[in-house]
C-alpha cells in the first residue's frame, strides 16, 4: 500500500491563506476568494501540494517526511482549474517541483509587497480542507463491490449502484415488478363446506398510490433573442494637449423580451461543445467537427470565433423570461468578450430542454487556456476550458475572423 502523509494541520491553513491574495500561478489573477457586493465570499481556491502526499502521487518525494510535506513550505494555493492542471497525469511533466516552488516564493513575495492576505474563520478552515481533500479516495481491500443489493420483497426494486471517483455516475437502481393482489375468496374444500369471503381494499389505500411523476410532464419554451450590445463612449480631446473637451456615453442596448428577468437555481447545463457547424431544426441539432479541445492561431491580435452548442436543462423551472451569459474567458480570468441570451419558458414541465447555438467572436491578446463560461445571475453553470496556441507549420490552424 502507498505511503500516505496526514493533511495539513488548521493553523497551516491559516498561515497559507493569511500570506497569500492570489492563485500561485505568476499570469492568473484570480483571487483565492470571490467576494460580493453583500460582504459575503465564496471560496474559489485549493490548498494544492508541491511534492504528493501519497506515494506515486505528482511529484512524489520519497526522502520528505511527514512534518516536511504538510508544512507551509510544500502547500500552495491555487484557483481551482489550475490546482487540477497541475496534478493532471498528462500534463504532470510541465510542472515540475522546481517550478512550483518558484512559484511559492512569487507568491510570498507578492505578500511581503502588498500586505493583502484572507483571515478564516474556523468554518472557513473546515471548508478550505473538504474543498481541498473531497476527492481523495482510498481503497483497501481484495474485493470491491460497487453493485447495488437487489430487492429481497417480492416484486421490490434493486438498490443503485456505488460510484468512486470525480465524475462517476452509479448506475439506477432497478425497476420493481408488478404486485399482483387475488381478492377472490377459495371454495371450500371439505363436502359441505362454504366458501371464503372475497377480500376488499380501500380506494385511498397507499396500493392505489403511484407517487408523484408517474407521468412527466413536458413543459414550453421559446428563444427570445440576444441583449444588444450598449455603445460605446465618445469623447473628444486636443489633439496637440490631449486634453478631454467633451465626453458623451454611449447609448444602453435593448433588451430582449420584455426585459424583466426571472432567475432560478434549477437551471442546468448538460452539454457545452465547440464544433465547426451547429444547425438546430426543431427538436433536432445537428453539429459538424465538435469538441475541440485547442485553436491554432497564426498571430497575435487575429480575431477568433468560438462557435458551438449548448444544451439546457429547465425541468422544474417556473414560468418567466430568463437570461443566460455566455462569456469568453482569457487565461488571466478577465472576460474578452460576452453575450446575453434570452429565453421564455410558457408552460413549466419535469422536462424541458432547449439547445442553443452560441458564438463569439474575440481578438487573441494571449495565448494559453482560454474558457468558454455559461452564467445565470450570480451562479456559473458550465466552464468548457480550451487552449489556443499558435499555429506550427504542417498543422490545421482554425481561424475565423
């Protein structure tokens, strides 16, 4: 079984989230926690360690002991995306404990220069270690059963399946049999005898009973359109001084719709994907070239479209005009360029799916992993990470300008 080394202790938590403002990583500007207009914030950030903490894991030091590898000397904090990147098996190579520990000491002397650090609350250190730790899974044992009980009643349904692992799914319990009730009375057996009475069962008796969405209902919706866009501000200055002569603001673009905006947190994205073609004729989409997973560019400043298909979930959502926020995402987490879309939902169902086709057009300011984002109010409901890199000769550059 592989070495595995305690967590980090609460005030280890502390000190690390006291000395640090930002993700480690030198280009990103993410702060370790979104705060809102509210006062409130919610943590965005992960305690990540430079040397693993379980034996084969990245960048695994055999010579560290414990003290060693839970200390604040081989913890660093990171935004969530990039505390995945750099434990990713594939890409492991990249970051290299060298480089993460220079990291570790931008990220102090980024401290020692602005003196901005998070102060945690008890609570917040419980959440900073499940957040950070949740994932872990450790299996001991010859033989794992992940397979659901099946049913011991007669006609009883089985049990669903276990699943290990980020993005598992166990599979659904099974569907019970059907109860089959005899109400006749049996005849008498002996000479003579008579026969028994036939049963009866009351009709609000919980055997009636099917339970709530026997029968699904469907529910309506139509897309309204897109935001536009607010113009931009005029001004007008000396050419010789560059002083500001005058300064007018740019018109607020129309809303979609009747512009009142409902929200709701049953709202769901069930697919994201970039593809070369999306066409959406009634209830069917049809999609060329999907799920690119980079772009290659020829330069810098070329304009790029990010083109593709989104699949939303509305089942349960009331009655209402609804906004969606489709962003693109530079590497440094600002926002290149946005769209609002908009959507009525008529007649509320258990189920309710709509498909959109989305594109954005942006300049490429910077290469390395851009983001595809989808927002509802204050909640993301999807994140599709791409890279774009420059074109190397002999390679397929998508461009769209």
């Amino acid at each position: 079984m592989p070495i595995e080394h305690p967590r980090p202790a609460d005030s280890t938590v502390r000190e690390l989230y006291g000395n640090a403002f930002g993700c480690a990583v030198p280009e990103c500007e993410l702060p370790l926690y979104r705060s809102h207009p509210d006062g409130s914030r919610t943590l965005a950030s992960r305690v990540t360690h430079i040397c693993a903490r379980r034996g084969n894991g990245p960048r695994w030091d055999p010579g560290m002991s414990a003290d060693e590898n839970r200390s604040v000397r081989n913890l660093l904090l990171m935004c969530i995306d990039h505390s995945y990147e750099v434990d990713d098996p594939q890409r492991v190579d990249l970051y290299t404990k060298e480089l993460l520990y220079s990291w570790k000491e931008q990220q102090l002397a980024e401290y020692d220069k602005t003196r901005q650090g998070w102060q945690l609350t008890d609570a917040e250190v419980d959440e900073v270690i499940r957040a950070s730790y949740a994932g872990e899974v450790v299996i001991i044992g010859e033989t794992i059963s992940l397979g659901g009980i099946g049913g011991q009643a007669p006609s009883a349904g089985g049990a669903g399946g276990t699943a290990i692992g980020r993005g598992a799914i166990g599979g659904k319990g099974g569907k019970g049999g059907p109860v089959n009730i005899n109400l006749a009375g049996g005849s008498g057996e002996a000479p003579g005898a008579g026969g028994a009475g036939g049963g009866g069962i009351d009709p609000e008796s919980e055997l009636f009973w099917r339970g709530p969405g026997k029968t699904p209902t469907i529910g309506e919706a139509a897309y309204l359109g897109a935001d536009g866009a607010s113009g931009g501000d005029t001004t007008i200055s000396r050419a010789d001084t560059g002083e500001v002569l005058m300064s007018a603001r740019g018109g607020e673009g129309a809303r979609a719709g009747s512009g009142i905006r409902s929200t709701s947190n049953k709202l769901a994205v069930s697919a994201l994907m970039l593809a070369d073609y999306v066409e959406i004729r009634g209830p069917f989409t049809y999609m060329c070239s999907g799920g690119f997973s980079h772009y290659n560019i020829l330069n810098l400043n070329d304009s790029l479209r990010f083109n593709g298909l989104m699949v939303l979930e509305c089942g349960g959502v009331p009655e209402g005009e609804y906004a969606l926020e489709i962003q693109a995402a530079q590497p440094t987490g600002k926002i290149g360029q946005s769209t609002t879309t908009v959507f009525k939902i008529s007649k509320p169902g258990d189920i309710l799916r709509m498909s959109f086709h989305f594109w954005i057009t942006v300049q490429i300011k910077e290469l390395g992993m851009w983001a595809i984002v989808i927002r509802h109010g204050d909640r993301m409901l999807a994140r599709l990470p791409v890279a774009i890199q420059q074109g190397v000769p002999g390679e397929t550059t998508m461009l769209t300008t």
